[in-house]
C-alpha cells in the first residue's frame, strides 16, 4: 500500500506495521548527512533544521565540490567524526540524504557505520535519476544499493512515483511518501509588471535541467521575454549558445541565488519554466508556485503528482523544444491564464506543501525508530 504524506504520516511497510514510540515530550537527536553546499538537498536540510520543535537537528559535511583527493578528505573527515558520534551515543536518528552516483557510495559506506553501531539510519532519496543510475549498474552494484536500502531502518522519498520503485528494491523497508515542503512568502506576490517579461530559471544548469533546451525556446519565442537563470555549472558554454543564438542580451545569468536574491527574482518573474529530464519534487518549482508563478514542467519524478496540465501549471514533454516555445509564447501572450494558473499554483502549496504539515509527517516518522531496533538488525 502506497499513501502520500497528506495530513497523517504515509508509512509503509511489507508487513504493514506501526511503529511503537517514546516519551513525546522528549526531543529527538537527528543528525543529518548530506551536503550543506548550494543545491536543493542543502534547501531541503536548511529547511528541516529550521524547523525546531520536537527535534534537535545537526549537519555533518559529507561532501563538497572540490578535487577528487578533496572530496576523499571530506569523507574521510565525516567519518570520523560520526565514528566520535556514533561512541558518544548522543544521536537518536542518522538522516542520511543521498542522491545517485557517488552520492549513494559516499551515504552507504556511512551507513555501514551507523549500522555497525546499532544505530537508526533513515535515507533521504532526493533528485530524479536514481533510476537510471541504479540501472547502470552492473548486477554487483544493483545487488548492493539494494542490500543499503534493505538494511536502512527508514527511507523516505519524495512522490508515490518513486515509492512504487523502491518498494520494489526494498519491499520491507518502512517507507514514508514526503514530498518536499515550502516556505511561503510573507504575503501574496503580485508580480508587478516590468519592462520586459520576465521567465525565470533556478537549478543546475546542465543538461538533465534540460537549461540547452530553454535557451533555444526563448531564441524561438517573442522578443520582449527575457530569461533570468539562477545557478552554477555551464555558464560559458550557455552563453556561448545566447550568442550563437542571437539572444545574449535577453539571457541574464546572476549564479547561485539564495535568501533575498532568490525571492527578488521570483518576485520580479512572469512565469518559471523547468524542463528536466529527471528530477525528484524540485524546490525551485515548489518556491515559484508560492510566489503564485505559473510554471512550465516537464512530466518527470514526482512532478505529475504536483501539477495539472492547464489547471495550475503547464507540462511540455522533455526535450520537445517547439513545445517549451509554445508554453512560453501562450504565457506571455495570454495573462490572464497566467494569473489563473498561478493563484491555482499557489493554492496548491498552501494545501498540501506547508512547512508545518511536513513536519507534522516528519516527526511522526523519527519517532517510530526511537524503540532500540531488534537484534541483528
């Protein structure tokens, strides 16, 4: 049985049990593995360790976007230091968000750690290509991811999509649907108009984010639009193609945006167009959509649990560049479906993407791991 994390936990397990829990009135130690630096596994740690309330929550660095014999040091230091965490007995919930490719060996040498320990290990399944870096793998590597997630006391993902998936690597492993959750603004965004109109992209700019493909969109869609990208990785050869293109002054790149940057942005922004290949539940969607943005998506990961085509989003197949251009011209063209699809996107993450109701599901889950886990396990 598959439930999403909607009011009540969703959790799920082959034998279809609950968990016992402890004292409610006793915090709970969490620490979290991850990366810190710019991403959306860092905005989804910030976000859980802003939350407060029943938990007490730490970060442990278990990578950083060095060198490779940099990226070693970092392991071997969160090593470490979990090993001087894991003897002190301080910790009452590993959190481990992990990703695909190095992310996964990086998270599972860690967990065998905890494991080792009789520690509680929950993983965090964040981004939209594990699939297709588990199927990659030779039967050797699938055996082992699939031994991880089958030793791990929790996982936690983001759509039911992805649930059905795990459920088949790992069909007795606990596992609660949590899609990601959203801060809202202070109050309602009204998007003032500007001189230009203004579409808005936030994310790695790579070509999974499908970034090649909105490029060559905009050069095709009507002159006033201007593109405004918030992000790292391929800027030179962006804006080598904006030249190409005969568009370098409509694509404006401003790097890593975060805080009030990143709010600027949306807030000055007509629309966010994401055309990823993969993905899991994106926060700059989700962002966007509180900023009452109409988005442009594209039907991967957990997105088709999220938008509704012409309801409150518009979604265009991945890679389909004509398509991306219509959704742009349609947008800027008609502002009142724009406005509709974005008071419509709004209400959908006041409804079921609030920052309380994650927590709410989040708690649940932690404390149905505070009993001492069985014997062997």
């Amino acid at each position: 049985m598959m439930l999403e994390a909607k009011g009540q936990p969703a959790i799920v397990d082959g034998q279809g049990h609950q968990g016992s829990a402890r004292n409610p009135g006793s915090p709970i130690r969490v620490l979290h593995l991850g990366t810190t630096e710019q991403g959306g596994i860092s905005e989804v740690i910030r976000l859980i360790c802003g939350l407060g309330g029943d938990a007490e929550h730490r970060t442990l660095q278990t990578h950083r976007r060095v060198g490779t014999l940099g990226k070693v040091l970092t392991l071997l230091s969160a090593a470490a230091r979990l090993t001087g965490t894991l003897i002190s007995g301080r910790t009452d919930i590993y959190h481990l968000h992990a990703a695909a490719f190095g992310s996964v060996t990086r998270k599972w040498i860690l967990l065998a750690l905890i494991k080792a320990a009789g520690g509680r290990a929950i993983v965090h399944v964040h981004g939209g290509r594990f699939k297709e870096f588990y199927e990659a793998l030779p039967t050797a590597g699938r055996y082992v991811v699939r031994y991880g997630l089958r030793r791990v006391d929790g996982l936690i993902v983001l759509s039911p999509e992805w649930a059905t998936f795990f459920e088949v690597l790992a069909p007795k492993t606990p596992t609660l649907v949590l899609p990601n959750a959203v801060e809202l603004p202070a109050q309602d965004v009204t998007n003032p108009p500007t001189s230009a109109w203004s579409l808005a992209f936030l994310g790695k700019l790579n070509r999974h984010k499908g970034i090649y493909d909105l490029v060559r969109a905009v050069a095709r869609s009507t002159p006033e639009i201007v593109l405004e990208i918030g992000g790292t990785g391929d800027v030179e050869q962006l804006r080598a193609l904006t030249t190409e293109l005969g568009i370098r002054d409509r694509v404006l790149f401003y790097g890593w945006v975060d805080g009030d940057q990143r709010h600027e942005l949306l807030s000055r922004a007509r629309a966010l167009a994401l055309p990823s290949y993969a993905e899991g539940l994106p926060m700059a969607v989700l962002e966007a959509m509180a900023h009452s943005l109409p988005v442009i998506v594209t039907p991967v990961g957990g997105i088709p649990s999220l938008i509704r085509h012409g309801q409150n989003g518009l979604i265009v197949e991945a890679g389909k560049v004509e398509e991306l251009t219509s959704a742009i011209n349609l947008l800027a063209q008609d502002p009142l479906l724009a406005r509709r699809l974005g008071a419509a996107a709004r209400d959908t993450v006041v409804d079921a993407y609030g920052v309380r109701q994650f927590e709410a599901n989040l708690i649940a889950f932690y404390r149905r791991f505070l009993e001492p886990p069985p014997n062997g396990s």
